[in-house]
C-alpha cells in the first residue's frame, strides 16, 4: 500500500506544483486528453448519423419528408453539431491555462470588429443555407448548376459550405452566402436535346425515318419519358448541309445518356439507309 501510495505521489510531483495546482506539463496534458476525446465525440455522432439517420432515410421519406431533404437536413445538424463539440472542447482547453475568461472577454469587446469584418460572411453563409433548405433550392443528390459555372452532383450541404461533385469526379466546395443563381435539373423530366448536321442529299423523309426508328429503339427506355420525336430543320449550311433538332424528355439526370443514344442511333441507322439505297 505504501508502495502505490509512493507511485501515486511520485506522479503527482509530476504533474503538480506545491500548491496543488496543475503545473504546466500537466495542463499539456489534461488539454491533450480534452483534445483526444473532443475529436473522438465529434466522429462518434459522425458515426450515429450515418449509421441510424442516413441509413433510414427511405422510412422518413414516407411519414414526414422525401428521402433527399431528410438527408440534406440530417447533414446540417451533423456539421452543426461537430461544430458545437470542437467550439466546447476549445472553450475548456482555454479554461484549463486560465485564459478562458480573458478569451471570452477580449470576443465581447472586439466583437463588433468581427462581425463587421469576418464573422459577417460566415452570418451569411448560415443564413442562406437555411433559406436553401427551406426553400428546397436543392437538396443532396440532385444534379445543380450553380452561378453558371459550377456543374454536377450535391454531396454534401453543411451549414456554411455545399460541396458539388462534378463528372470529372473533382469536388468544388462553394460558401452558401456566394451562391446567387441555382439551375436544378432534378426537379422534373429533363430535356434530351440533340442538333445533328447532315448532308442535304438526304431527304427529309429519309430523315423522318431515321428518326421514328430511334423513337422506336430509345422509347422503349424506361429513363424517357416522352419518346423521341423530330423538332424540325434548325438552320441551312452554307454548303450542301442542314441542322436538323431531336427532342427526347427522360427523368432527372438522364438526359445526357439518351443524348448520346440518339446520336449514335443516328449514325448508325443513316449508314443502313444509304446502303439500302445503293
């Protein structure tokens, strides 16, 4: 007994001073500890909200909100929440050097600086994410093109920052407060547009035939929605060509597919009609 009792005033001498109080080696210490575990709180609800919300996500969709909100929102208060933990864990790593209350003192009194400066931009990051959500601007996973520029696919919304993932797989994160026009192309059936140049040997009933073929072949695609169909002749060449447009409508995301469809469908059903032909 004496012998631990020796061990435990040992490591006391350590990390104490004569007065009892923390000395500084052992202040490193406990603000280690504290960092350790508030690293470890702000991954475990991390954890829970992937595990129990955004795995049940479809179980919402039928009771109160649609899938993609209920995602959208439960990312919100996942990344508000690690914000709130890292703030406390923070706050009592400060408390621990005694200069807790001096922080907290020096914000008030610089914090009309601050929010004229800095802490306005992130007000308003806040602000207009929550005008997002409620608004239903966009939620996660539905394809956006945002101020013109920034194209693909909603990963994450968190409560300053939307980060897109775009087709070339690159990430574009994006303040909320910075985003001034949205074009969302998961709200409704999407346009399939395609304008192809061909000669004007080719007739416009040979043209028609080509395109009831593909009408026929992509039809039957359970992504399109409205089979597609000639729009007409756009423009005429200077030379011995015309423009001609086909419009197809297919569910959100899948336009740029049947697009791609229609055009070789084209090539290929052209090539078979001269050869018929000849």
């Amino acid at each position: 007994m004496e012998t631990i009792n020796s061990f435990i005033g040992n490591i006391r001498k350590i990390f104490y001073n004569e007065a009892n109080n923390l000395n500084i080696l052992g202040k490193l210490l406990y603000a280690l500890i504290i960092a350790i575990i508030t690293i470890i709180m702000a991954k475990l609800v991390h954890k829970l909200f992937n595990k129990y919300l955004l795995k049940n996500s479809e179980k919402l969709d039928s009771k109160f909100i649609d899938a993609k909100k209920s995602l959208t929102i439960t990312s919100v208060i996942d990344n508000t929440l690690k914000y709130i933990i890292y703030f406390i864990g923070l706050v009592l790593i400060l408390e621990v050097f005694d200069i807790g209350k001096s922080i907290s003192v020096g914000l008030a009194g610089i914090g009309g600086v601050a929010v004229g400066f800095g802490a306005q931009s992130i007000v308003k990051d806040v602000i207009s994410g929550i005008f997002i959500i409620f608004e239903g601007q966009y939620v996660i996973g539905d394809h956006v093109l945002i101020n013109n520029t920034i194209s693909g696919n909603v990963v994450e919304f968190g409560m300053r920052t939307t980060f897109i993932k775009g087709f070339d797989g690159s990430i574009t994160s994006i303040g909320n407060g910075n985003i001034n026009t949205v074009k969302n192309m998961s709200k409704g059936n999407q346009r399939a547009y395609v304008e192809i140049i061909v000669p004007n040997e080719m007739s416009i009933s040979d043209i028609e035939k080509v395109v009831a073929i593909i009408s026929e072949k992509i039809g039957k695609d359970k992504n399109v929605t409205v089979k597609p169909y000639l729009m007409g002749v756009m423009d005429i060449g200077l030379g011995s060509s015309v423009k001609i447009a086909i419009v197809a409508w297919t569910k959100p995301g899948k336009q740029a597919i049947i697009e791609l469809q229609m055009r070789e469908l084209f090539i290929k059903e052209t090539r078979k009609l001269n050869m018929d032909n000849i």
